[in-house]
C-alpha cells in the first residue's frame, strides 16, 4: 500500500527535506508532490509509490494510522 499524504508531510518534516529535495530524491516534479500533499487532485498512481520508495532509501518507515519514523528509532 502506498503512503498516504499526511505520511508524505509527516516523513518530510522528519527528514527537514524540501519538496524540492524530495522531488530530486523521487523523480517527480514538485507540483506533483504539492499535489499529493495537498490533495487538490486525485495522484497518478507512481507519484505516492516514488515518493515511498525515496523515503524508504533514508531509512524511513511507515507505520499505521498516518505514522513514520526513522528505522533507527526507538519504538
């Protein structure tokens, strides 16, 4: 299942990461991701899937109800 926005906004602000980083990260555009995390739209599919996959290469995790955290934290 992919990420959720809140999620998106959530792993952003974990990682102090841009959307513009994210974008680079991702490789989508940051009007997609402003998309997303704005919810103005229904997402191409691929964009929430991108973004899950550049933030899972930093260690992020996911977990239920709109969660993440660091892999290395303590739960």
């Amino acid at each position: 299942m992919a990420i959720t926005p809140a999620q998106c906004r959530s792993a952003r602000t974990l990682l102090s990461w841009s959307v513009s980083k994210l974008a680079a990260a991702a490789g989508v555009s940051e009007s997609a991701i402003d998309d997303f995390e704005l919810e103005r739209r229904p997402a191409d599919p691929l964009v929430p899937s991108a973004l899950q996959r550049a933030f899972e290469e930093v260690g992020v995790a996911f977990l239920p109800q709109d969660d993440v955290r660091l892999g290395s934290e303590v739960v």
